[in-house]
C-alpha cells in the first residue's frame, strides 16, 4: 500500500539547513497524526533528518533515496494507534 501523506513539501534545490527548516514548518501545520512528505536533493538531508527524528516525537515512517532525490515520510506526534 502507497503512503497517503496529508502534505507535500517540495524542498529540492535547498541547501542545509532549509530543507529541515521547511519540514518544521510545514510539521507545525499538520494535526497531530498526519503524515508529511518531504522531496529533498541535499545529500546531507538523509543524515539531518535521522538526528531531527531521533530528537523529537515525529515518527519517520520511511525514506528512500531515488537518483539524486531524498524522500521522506514523518508522521506528526509519532507513532498513532
């Protein structure tokens, strides 16, 4: 089954630290539960994204590197029943 995320941030073409900056931002919108996709093109999105997870209550649902694209999945709140 293909994630159905509620929101869809297009953060190609941005540098450290943009992508994780829009990806807050765009996080702060969604209600508790809701799942964000992120399309990146910096390399160094993969491991900024993992700390940024490991440090809050977003859940990284999946990721996935694509050619020269990131694709992330977070889910708002972590983990929902």
């Amino acid at each position: 089954m293909a994630l159905q995320p509620d929101d869809v941030l297009d953060a190609r073409g941005l540098h450290c630290p943009l992508p994780l900056l829009k990806t807050k931002q765009a996080l702060a919108r969604l209600d508790e539960g809701g799942l964000l996709h992120v399309l990146a093109t910096d390399p160094g999105s993969w491991r900024d994204f993992e700390t940024f997870i490991d440090q809050s209550d977003f859940e990284l649902v999946s990721r996935e590197e694509t050619g020269d694209e990131f694709h992330y999945w977070i889910r708002k709140g972590g983990i929902v029943a």
